[in-house]
C-alpha cells in the first residue's frame, strides 16, 4: 500500500513539474510580446484622451518614475504636445479601485481641466460596471471639471447600479488632478 502512495506521489509531482515547466518556458516567450500590447493600449487611450485638444502624446518614462513615489498607481505619464513640440497637456495612465481594479488614462489639460476618459483595462463586473467604462456619455460628464478635486454626487453623478465602478472613476480622475497639480508646483 506505502509503495502504491509514493508511486502516485512522484507520478503527480513528475506532472506537475512538467505542467509548470511548459508555463514558465510559454510565459518566457510571450512576456515581451505582452508588455508590447500593454504599452500599445496605453498609448492608444493617451491618444483618445489628448485627441479633444489636438495633443499628440509622447510617454515620459523618467517623469514615471519620479512620481511613481508619491504616487504608486501611477503606470504611465504621457506629455500631450501641440504641432509646435510645446506641452498643452498630459495624459496619465493609473489604476484605481472600482469593485474591481481599473486602468485608465486621463487627460488633463494645461489649465487643469479633465480632457477625456478612456479605459484601458477592467475587471469591473460585465453588465454594470464595465457598462459605465464604456459610455461616452458618461465619461464625458467629467470633461471639463478640474483643476479642484470632484465629489461624485455632488460634481458627477454616480452610474446607476455602479457606484463603486463610479467611486473608481471618480478617484482615478482625483489623482490625475492631484498629479497634475504636484506638476504645476514644480514649475
């Protein structure tokens, strides 16, 4: 019976080993293809969210990492440039917490006002809050509020049915505003 126990034992192991060899050499092959994606969808949602102000966004990965200190969910900071090379805005790429977590980019312009709302990923609930993500009219109630922080109810209604989705928005857009402020400061 012992000799039945460990022979199923090291069978299960062998398999195991193998099934985590095959994932860790399938993962070794796909990564820098994966973070290529991520970075294209990043700069995809820069672009819409620059695009009412006709910037055209360039990513800032010394500026990332600077604020990345004070501001952890920070992924991506973005420089929205006019046709002349000058900043006119700055899209930021973050994560938020809704019901689930949330990354957006944020547009804001040099004035300090919301420019655009634009998702990158979700894990939001499909049907309720993933519905909010994807309703430019919604988004679009953001626009133009800044540079002072929005209270959700008070500055921007809450989707009906996703008050956490909209609770995330509404924070996501907070530290954009927060950051484009600690970028004001420095000037």
């Amino acid at each position: 019976m012992m000799r039945h126990v460990l022979n199923l034992g090291l069978r299960l192991l062998l398999v195991c080993a193998m099934a985590a060899t095959g994932l860790g050499l399938t993962y070794a092959l796909v990564k820098d293809r994966i973070a290529q994606e991520e970075a294209k969808r990043r700069a995809q949602a820069a672009e819409a969210v620059l695009s009412s102000i006709q910037a055209v966004p360039q990513e800032n990965v010394e500026l990332t990492a600077e604020l990345q200190a004070d501001f952890p969910d920070l992924v991506g900071v973005f420089e929205g440039l006019d046709g002349d090379g000058k900043r006119i805005g700055y899209a930021f790429v973050l994560k938020s917490k809704g019901y689930n977590f949330i990354t957006m980019a944020v547009g804001v312009s040099a004035e300090g006002k919301v420019t655009g709302i634009k998702a990158v990923t979700n894990e939001e609930t499909p049907g309720l809050g993933s519905v909010a993500l994807d309703s430019r009219e919604y988004l679009g109630k953001f626009e133009g509020k800044g540079p002072e922080p929005l209270t959700l109810k008070v500055d921007v209604d809450a989707w009906t049915g996703a008050t956490f989705t909209s609770k995330g928005i509404t924070n996501g857009v907070n530290m954009a505003l927060s950051i484009w402020k600690v970028l004001q400061d420095r000037s």
